[in-house]
C-alpha cells in the first residue's frame, strides 16, 4: 500500500518520546504491563532499557531511533493492517518500521501471547 509523501515525512519528524507515553497508557490499560512493553521493543529494535530511556531523553525522532536499531530479523513475519495499511504492502522503508512497532503494542494490548508477538 502506498503511503503520501507528507505521511511518511510527518511520521520521520515524529519523536519517540511524543508516542512512547501512549503506548504504555494502552498497554496498561489492557493489563499488560511497561516491563512487557520494553520486551517488545527490546525485540524489534535490540534496545534495551538504558538505551531506550536515553532515546526517549533525547527526544529523537523515529528516523534516528530506527538508525540506531538493530531490527529483530524476524520482523518482515509482522504482517496485517495497522492504521489502514497493511504493512507486509508498506513501500517506505521508515514507515513499515513504526507500523511494525505499533502492531506489537497492539498485539501486546490485545493480550496475545508473548511467544507469538515475538514471532518465537
């Protein structure tokens, strides 16, 4: 699925630190707990917590966040829609990064099991 140019570059400008607080208010939400949720990005992107603090403290914006990354080799098995767009389909390279982070969360969220996000 093809996204706009203005998606994607909004989406590159964003900070992590501006969207981390609502992951975890989703997640606690739903019973899960933040220790899970760095688990699940811990995963994605080989953070661990130190380093994802000093990410956060930094206010970088996704495109640094996922230049640091070491993305999880099984990433390319999250697949389905997250916010309208199928990510297997996502063309921009940045952009199907963050919707892989956002359908963990929801994953997480939605109370699947770990071994399953995790694509264990």
């Amino acid at each position: 699925m093809k996204t706009t140019a203005s998606h994607d570059e909004r989406i590159a400008k964003m900070t992590f630190a501006s969207v981390y607080p609502h992951y975890v208010t989703k997640v606690e939400k739903k019973g899960r707990t933040t220790a899970e949720l760095h688990q699940v990005i811990q995963w994605l992107t080989g953070f661990d917590e130190p380093r994802l603090r000093q990410l956060i403290e930094e206010k970088a914006t996704f495109t640094t966040f996922f230049e640091h990354a070491t993305l999880n080799p099984h990433a390319p098995l999250i697949k389905g829609l997250i916010c309208g767009y199928r990510i297997e389909e996502i063309e921009n390279p940045l952009t199907q990064k963050v919707r892989y982070l956002d359908k963990l969360v929801d994953e997480l969220a939605k109370g699947r099991k770990m071994e399953k996000i995790l694509r264990s």
